[in-house]
C-alpha cells in the first residue's frame, strides 16, 4: 500500500490524497461504508459500487464467530466471499472491548462471552492480527483497548501503554503477504497521551495511522479537540483514519484538522429507522407530513432513489414495513455520504475548503433546526 499527498488546502489542514493498493486507488478525503459481518445492511455489493464506494470496511471479532476465518480463508478470503472487488479494511475488534458487556481485559488481551451461547472467546494482538490475515483484507487494525469516557487519567495512561505495546505485538505476528497494517492512536480525551501515543507509534514507521477512542460518548467539541491535538504529530507521508466518525458535521470538522479517512454505520443504521440526510437536514419518513409529498427525498440528489422515487412512497414503504424501505433509503444515505466527500475533494483541488465547509454546514443545520422545531 502507498499513500500519496497531492495537495494541503492553503487555509486549513485539509488534505487531498491517494491511496494505491493491490486492488485499486482510494482517493482520499473517504468515507468507508461498514459492511460488519461482510455483508452491508441491506445492500448488494453491485448497490454499494454504484453509490460511489471505493473501500469498505469489515469486523474482524464477528467474522470470527461466523462463519470463522478459516472458512473465509478457503473460500479465497473475504473479497471472493462476499463478492468485493475493490479494497477492504478490517477492524481488530478493538472497537468491542469498549462496546460489549461481560468482557475480561488482562494485560495479554481479552476475554469476551458469546452473547448466544455464552461461550468464551479471546482476542490478543496476534490473534487479531491472524485472523485479519486469514480474512485477506487490504488494510488491516492493530488489536487496541478503545478506552471509554470518561474515564481517570491513571487508567487512560496505563491503557495507551498497552496499546502501544501490542501494536508491537500485531507487527511481530505479521507475515509478509502484502497487506498493511495501520496503528491506533488511544489517549481518551488527555492532551499529553494523545501525543506520547501518536509519537511513540510514529516511530514504527507503519503504512498508516488511526485515531481511535473518539465517538464513545464525548461529544463534537472534544472530538475536535483529540483530533487536533493529534493529527500534528502523524507523519504527512501517510494515511490518517479517524474511527468510527460519524455525522456530516464530525467528518468536515474532521477534515479541516487534517483527517482522510472515515467509517460509521450512521448511514445504513439512520436509513433503516426511515431517517435520511439531505442538504437541507436530516429527514423521518415515518412522519406523517410525508405522505403526500411528491418531492424526492433530496432533490439535489443524483442516486437511484432519488431519481425515480418519491417521500411519499418511501413514506408508504416504511409504514407498510416493506424491506424496499430500508434498501432505498440506505441507498441515498450511502451515496449522500460519498457524494458528500467528492465535493471535499473537489474544494480541497480548488482551494476552498472552508468556504464549502462554511456553506455546506449553513444549511444542514438550519435545516437540522427546522425540523426539530
């Protein structure tokens, strides 16, 4: 994998970039749709190519449990399983040290239980990193604790540490097989650990870097904050990820700080419970207002749904809980998404991102506003 820095935005840090793997270029600033369990709520792989999508993302602890990567490994790995193409990144399950109930953590790695069978599993930076290698995924996530918040400063610390030490644990596990292997940069919300963390990972020299630990709860002042306390001291040769971020607001704030890569379940999760992003605000088909409104969901939009459905249909699929509803709608959500970041790319080009920033927020908001008026 390499990352090449095309251009910094003369008035922010924003950054325009290129990601080359084996399967494909990612032009960067992204966004990674979620495609948890190798499969994308509810959408078909041929779907998601026409929303836009360069690069998905997957779960390392769920294909874990099913089907199992050795399975995955034997059908060809995850792109020939469920049929992708272009580039795929795994997460570690790091993510679920923070997010799942009854989990052990030790100094060697953790043990979770089943939620169905209450069986006992265990992920350690080696195995993480040998299942994500099993899976065949382009990019692939160090084993991290996701520190919750709040939480003490004597904790947080004692968690970065471990952190960094099994980064150098998943670098060891590694074979050489072409895949890269990007670290998590912990610290909660405490200035100083955000960069002893950032700069002791940049010392290893990894093909890119991520910042974890942020929409746990902390809110979109502080996330701005982490972020440019942060992104100053990873390298400007690689690829910056900010995990499990987020809303259009958090990306363009994310961006401005110098970030190029995202994911979320926001827009397939939002368009499942009839809620879909439009430049004016979010919308809720379920509401009764939209049972005679002929309009599209947004009519600046260029998707499939938009272009030959209606709210009022959408309003009647939701209401009748016809599957259609949830699959039209994440189609507009996933490529309002995508579209959302080629305009930043086209801005970053042409020197004016933070005038698109300023202009794009304007309106979601007010008309964010609106609706809860």
């Amino acid at each position: 994998m390499e990352f090449k820095l095309i251009k910094k935005d003369k008035q922010s840090s924003a950054r325009l970039g290129v990601v080359t793997t084996g399967r494909g270029e990612i032009q960067t600033p992204i966004f990674m749709p979620v495609a948890t369990h190798g499969a994308m709520k509810p959408l078909t792989p041929a779907q998601i190519t026409e929303t836009g999508a360069q690069i998905i993302l997957s779960n390392t602890y769920h294909l874990h449990l099913q089907p199992g990567e050795g399975l995955v490994k034997k059908a060809g790995g995850l792109h020939k399983f469920m049929a992708w193409d272009k580039p795929i990144l795994t997460d570690s399950g790091g993510f679920q040290v923070f997010s799942l109930p009854n989990k052990r953590i030790t100094d060697e790695g953790v043990f979770f239980r089943h939620e169905v069978t209450g069986d006992e599993i265990y992920l350690d930076p080696a195995s993480a990193t040998r299942i994500q290698q099993d899976l065949g995924a382009d990019i692939i996530m160090a084993f991290d604790e996701c520190i919750p918040y709040p939480c003490e400063r004597q904790y947080a610390e004692q968690s970065t540490k471990k952190t960094i030490r099994w980064l150098k644990e998943c670098q060891r596990a590694m074979t050489d097989n072409g895949q890269a292997l990007f670290g998590i940069v912990q610290g909660s919300v405490f200035e100083d650990l955000r960069a002893y963390c950032a700069r002791e990972m940049r010392a290893l020299d990894l093909p890119g870097y991520a910042i974890g630990g942020v929409s746990v709860g902390e809110g979109l002042e502080l996330l701005k904050k982490v972020v440019a306390w942060t992104a100053p001291h990873l390298p400007e040769d690689k690829p910056r990820y900010l995990m499990g971020v987020g809303l259009p607001e958090d990306i363009l704030e994310s961006v401005e700080r110098g970030i190029d890569m995202f994911d979320c379940v926001i827009p397939t999760r939002y368009a499942r419970s009839a809620t879909l992003f439009t430049r004016r605000g979010k919308i809720r088909l379920t509401n009764k207002n939209y049972k005679r409104d002929f309009f599209p969901v947004d009519p600046s939009c260029t998707c499939y749904t938009c272009g030959n459905f209606t709210r009022a249909y959408l309003h009647h699929l939701f209401v009748s809980n016809e599957v259609l509803s949830a699959v039209l709608s994440a189609i507009h959500n996933v490529h309002f998404y995508l579209n959302m970041m080629a305009e930043i790319r086209t801005a970053i080009a042409d020197n004016r991102f933070m005038e698109y920033k300023s202009r794009f927020l304007a309106e979601y908001l007010e008309g964010n506003r609106r609706t809860k008026q």
